[in-house]
C-alpha cells in the first residue's frame, strides 16, 4: 500500500529530509486572550478588511488531515465527518493537533472582539475527515476515500496539507474533484530539496508554497515550477485539542490559509467556476522574485482584499451568464455562469488522505503565465 505522509508543520526548526514528519508545538496553557495578538498572517494579509467584504458564508471547506477536536474557537463551525482510517467515527478527534491546526486556520470563530483564535473565513463549515492516525502517517487509499467522501458530500473547498505517494484511487479521486467543480488546494511540502508532493503536483490543484513575516522565500518550502502561490508559513499560530494552541512552521499552514482564501472567494462569487477562483487568487498575487512566475513564489503571496474586490479578466470562454439575480462571476460586479460543469459531479468520489502538511495543486485547465511575462501588480 502507498503511504501518504503528512509534511507536518513543526516548532523545532526546519524540517529536513530525515525527520520529515515532526510535530508542530502545541501550547499547554490557554492563551485565549493573546493568541489574535499572536496571529501576525491576520495583518499581513490584511484579514480584518477582506472580512468585511466576505467571511466565508455558505462554503463548506473539507479539511482531510488527523481530524478536527471541536475547540471553543471553531465548533460552531464543525460539521459532522468520517473518519476513513476505522470506518467510524465523525472525524470530530484528533490526538495529534494537525487537523485542528489546520481547520482554525480556515474556519475559526473565536470568543468574541479579539478573543481567542480567528480563522481566514470565520463563517464557513468545516468537514472534518480524519484520514491519517495520530504519528501523522496514512495510507493514500484512505485520502482517497476522504476526497470522494468531500466530493459527494458538498464541500466546495479541500484543503489537504499532506503529500506523498499516488495510486490510481488518489489521483481519480482527485480529478472527480476537480471535475465537480470543487477547489483543491494542497501543500508543495516542507523538504526543499525534494520534488513537489502527490497531490500538490497534479493538475488543477493549487500548490501552495511558503513566506516567512517578511514576506520572503521560507526556508522549509519545496520550491518548482508545480508552485501557484505562496501565504504564511512560518511562526503560525492557531488552535489545538483540548482547547489549547498551535504554533508551527511549514507549508501545512500556509496551504489552509489559502483553502482560507478560496472559501471567501467562493462565498462572494457563488457562480464561479473553481478555474477562475485559482485564476483571481493567481492574478491578483502580489509578485515576488523575477518578475512573474518562478519557483519560489508561484505567482506570489496570495492578497485576500485584491481577490475579492479586483477587476480580473475571465479565463476564455468558462464563465458564461448566470440566470438573471445570481452573483457576480470572475470580473467583480459581472454576471456568473450557467455552465457550472462541476455541479453535476458533485457527487462523483474525489480522494482522500489528509495527513497534515505540505502538498499543493495547479488549477485545472487554467492559463498560466510565462516566467517572462509582466506581473500582475506590485504592492504591499
């Protein structure tokens, strides 16, 4: 059986080749109250203007990793899972922390003004899928069985933070996912030297890579030509079992961030097509490196306020027109499309191990700019 391993997110350093699946901290006193202090990504995306324009409503981010506790800052947004290691279970447990990590990323809620953690898109719905056990190891069967499982059961975002070895299961799993319309967002992984995980490095996922508080290159970050875009990935803070915190560094956390990002996107554009939400969340990154793409940054860091708000030309002939009422499509204020060839394959199987770390995708059939081209924009 192929193993997928997840890339965890760790606070003791850099991970190497050799120790790749080391755990993030996990702080053992409750920091509710200085935790959103500790949450530097929150500002550096500038989180709290783009939640005035969209806080994720309606979307449903599938989160397949070590399962999710229900902590006080994020049960309000739990649903109920699986768990597809056992065979039972809600996906409502987790004994190492990566998945709650994760899913606080997304979704959390928090206690109220400044109190407790707060996630990118604090109105979504978790599903929680537990799809490795508590030493962060899987079998790539079982990601398989969680991606089908959030494919037939409405998610319109997965968010996997792990990556390893592919079957033939993962990677149909994968594609029907893709094919239903649904945004997979995965980690690149945290041993830079090595080759972009399974299934950041499928077609039509969005990989994500990492930057560090300055916004540059994380050390720990896979980098190739696989990259989309890059978020924060270093010093991350969120929330843990037993109603504790997380900090961690690694490319787990920067790809729930940007799961994060697609849920906003898909809660203030309901009728776009998931190419065009990886099309504004690339066309709207705020450029790194050379100009234009490259294999550190992708497309650069990802900016919330910009993928919302950007006037962004659509992807060729996808977005069509929307019956008359519907939301706006990929260019801000537009109509959006009829031709939702994803909705119909919603109940088609995706994969499905989450173990959590470090794998991304590349959007399906999305145009992709040349290392050549002019960025975007420049700012920040």
């Amino acid at each position: 059986m192929a193993v997928t391993m997840v890339l965890p997110i760790t606070a003791l350093g850099p991970i190497t080749e050799n120790r790749p699946f080391l755990k993030h901290g996990v702080l053992r006193i409750d920091q509710a109250e200085r935790i959103r202090d500790d949450q530097w990504h929150l500002r550096f995306l500038n989180v709290s203007q783009a939640q005035t324009i969209s806080q994720g409503e309606g979307v449903i981010v599938a989160v397949p990793d070590t399962g999710v506790d229900p902590h006080p800052d994020l049960r309000k947004n739990l649903l109920k899972g699986t768990d597809t290691v056992t065979g039972e279970g809600d996906g409502q447990q987790d004994s190492n922390s990566h998945g709650t990590s994760m899913a606080g990323l997304i979704s959390a809620h928090g206690r109220g003004t400044n109190l407790g953690a707060l996630g990118i898109a604090p109105r979504s719905k978790i599903l929680p899928i537990k799809a490795a056990g508590a030493d962060n190891f899987g079998e790539a069967d079982d990601l398989a069985a969680a991606v089908e499982y959030a494919t037939a059961n409405s998610a319109q975002v997965i968010s996997i933070s792990s990556g390893g070895a592919s079957t033939p299961r993962l990677v149909r799993a994968i594609k029907s996912a893709l094919a239903a319309n649904i945004t997979v967002v995965a980690s690149v992984g945290n041993a830079p030297h090595s080759p972009t995980a399974y299934p950041a490095g499928e077609e039509g996922v969005i990989a994500v890579g990492g930057v560090d508080r300055t916004g540059l290159h994380a050390a720990i970050s896979v980098t190739g030509p696989k990259i989309d875009v890059v978020a924060p990935a270093v010093d991350i803070y969120s929330t843990s079992y037993g109603g504790k915190y997380s900090k961690g560094t690694g490319t787990s956390s920067a790809t729930a961030i940007v799961a994060g990002a697609a849920a906003l996107i898909r809660s203030k554009y309901p009728y776009l097509p998931a190419r065009e939400v990886a099309h504004r969340l690339t066309a709207t990154a705020v450029d790194k490196g050379p100009p234009g793409r490259d294999d550190e940054y992708g497309y650069g860091v990802i900016d919330l306020v910009a993928a919302l708000t950007a006037d962004v030309p659509p992807l060729g002939f996808e977005s069509v027109s929307a019956p008359a009422g519907a939301g706006p499509t990929t260019r801000a204020g537009a109509q959006p499309d009829d031709e939702s060839d994803g909705a119909t394959a919603r109940g088609l199987a995706t994969l499905g191990v989450i173990v959590a770390a470090g794998v991304g995708w590349a959007v399906i059939a999305r145009r992709r700019r040349r290392g050549d081209d002019p960025p975007p924009r420049i700012s920040r």
